[in-house]
C-alpha cells in the first residue's frame, strides 16, 4: 500500500512538473504563436500602399460568372471600401446595353469587412495583454482568454462567411443604389456582399405587378440571393423580380485571412485540450 501511495505522489509530482511547465513556458509560446499569425491577418486587411502608412491601395477586379454573361464589369477595392465599380449589363429581352459606374466622389464601405477587421484587433489586443511577463496562476486562467480569443476569431470569419439576409425593400432602401452615374434605372436592384473569398455583385431586375394582376402577392423575407419571382412592396407599387444575375471575384487576401483563423483557432483548441488534461489541479494548487 505504502510503494502504491508513494507511486502515486511521484505521478502526481510529475504531473504538477509538467503543469508549471505548460502555464509558463507553452502556454507563452502559443501565445506568440498566435500573435505572429494574427498580425499578418491584420495586415491583409490594411493593405498599405507604401511603407506602413498611407493609404490603402487600390485593386482591381473583373467580375465574372460561369453562368452568364449577361453582366461584366471592374470593381475596385480600397481596404474595406469599394471606391469604384464599372459594370455593363446585357437586358435580357431586347440585349440593349446598359452601363453604369460609382460616382466619382462616393466610396461604398463593405461592412463585413470593416467588421471582421475589427474583431481581430480585438483578439490581437486580449493577446497583447498577457505579455511573457504575465504569470497565469490557473488553467482556468487560460481557458477564459482563450475562449475570449476564439470568440472573436470566430465572430470575424463568421462576418466573411455569413453575408446579410437582406428583403428586397432593404436592398431598395439601400445607399448603393444612390451611388452609381447616371442613376439606376428604376427596374433595377443592386447588392454587393462578401461571401467566403469573394466580393459578390447582384443585379436584380424588377416589373411592376398590374392591380388587377391574378398573382398571389405575397412578399418575400429576407435573403442573401433571391430567386425570380420573389415579390415585394415598394412605395406605392407591387413589384416582382424577374431576372437575377449575380457576378464575383475571388479576393486572395481573404482567402489568406480565413486560413489564418482557421489556424489560430485549431491553436487555441489544443492549448485549450493541453490545459484540460490536468483540470484535476485547479482548484487547490496554483503556481
């Protein structure tokens, strides 16, 4: 019984060992780990022009689809703001050619990645926060910073992944729709969102239900892409969307941030499953 106990004490010796080890050395280590690939989530944000200061600098892309070629244009992209678009849509009935651009001085600000922007400096800022000077006294210590970090990781690639549910009179209502020269037609709708790595760009086309029209009105919710046929209230009329025509193109820079905090929060995980392994210990016995 007695060489049973004093087995157990040396396992427990052993295990508390490799406990203080793990809160102050791997613990610090993960965490600059975590630093490392944040700071370069973050710079693919800013996309500075030179240097590490000034503006962000402007990309171009065409837009296209492998199902249409009813619409084709150019956005332009400036950090987290569209500060261009040029797009040539092909009517569909007639083929007539419609073109319409930004304005010259309006610049349409993509939330969703202002957003996801914002959410990992706030990681970055709960990291920076426990610099190598910082004793953690628990593994419960950690668990609660790590769970903090990985909210936010997961609140900004949700933010890329999870583009609006928006109702046709949203979209109306939007200022987009106030933002190109000459004006939108008044048949027309346009949205522009991200979705995973790619900026999206739909252009829905509108006709007027008649009042004495047998259709069944019946407005349709909220939707990321609505299909021909949704419905929907605007003013004084009844409308129905008749054509949908959705555009992208890939933005590789969000495509490297999503894998980043893939990595960051598989990270987080295993120090999270590491600090579990010895959760016996907390309660009573700091180091």
């Amino acid at each position: 019984m007695a060489t049973a106990m004093a087995a157990t004490a040396a396992e427990r010796a052993v295990l508390e060992e490799e406990f203080r080890w793990l809160l102050h050395d791997e613990v610090h280590a993960v965490l600059r780990q975590l630093q490392d690939i944040l700071k370069e989530a973050s710079l693919r944000f800013t996309l500075p022009g030179s240097g590490t200061e000034g503006p962000a600098k402007q990309e171009n892309f065409i837009l296209g689809s492998c199902g249409t070629d009813q619409v084709k244009g150019v956005l332009t992209l400036q950090g987290d703001a569209l500060s261009q678009a040029d797009v040539n849509l092909k009517m569909p009935r007639n083929n007539q050619l419609l073109h319409f651009a930004f304005r010259e001085d309006k610049q349409w600000k993509l939330q969703q990645i202002q957003d996801a922007r914002n959410h990992v400096s706030q990681a970055m800022y709960l990291l920076t926060n426990r610099d190598n000077s910082y004793q953690f006294k628990t593994g419960a210590e950690v668990l609660k910073l790590m769970d903090a970090v990985m909210l936010q990781l997961t609140r900004a690639r949700n933010r890329l992944t999870t583009p609006a549910t928006l109702t046709l009179p949203e979209i109306a209502a939007s200022g987009l729709t106030r933002m190109f020269a000459p004006a939108l037609p008044s048949d027309l709708l346009v949205n522009v969102y991200i979705n995973l790595n790619k900026l999206c760009l739909t252009v829905y086309q509108l006709h007027a239900l008649q009042p004495n029209s047998t259709k069944n009105f019946r407005p349709a919710g909220g939707a990321v892409l609505h299909s021909p046929g949704a419905m929907f209230e605007w003013g004084s009329q009844r409308l129905e969307v008749s054509h949908v025509h959705k555009v992208e193109c890939v933005i590789p820079w969000l495509n490297d941030a999503l894998v980043y905090f893939t990595v960051s929060l598989q990270l987080c995980q295993q120090l999270k499953d590491k600090i579990s392994v010895f959760s016996s210990y907390w309660s009573y016995r700091p180091f």
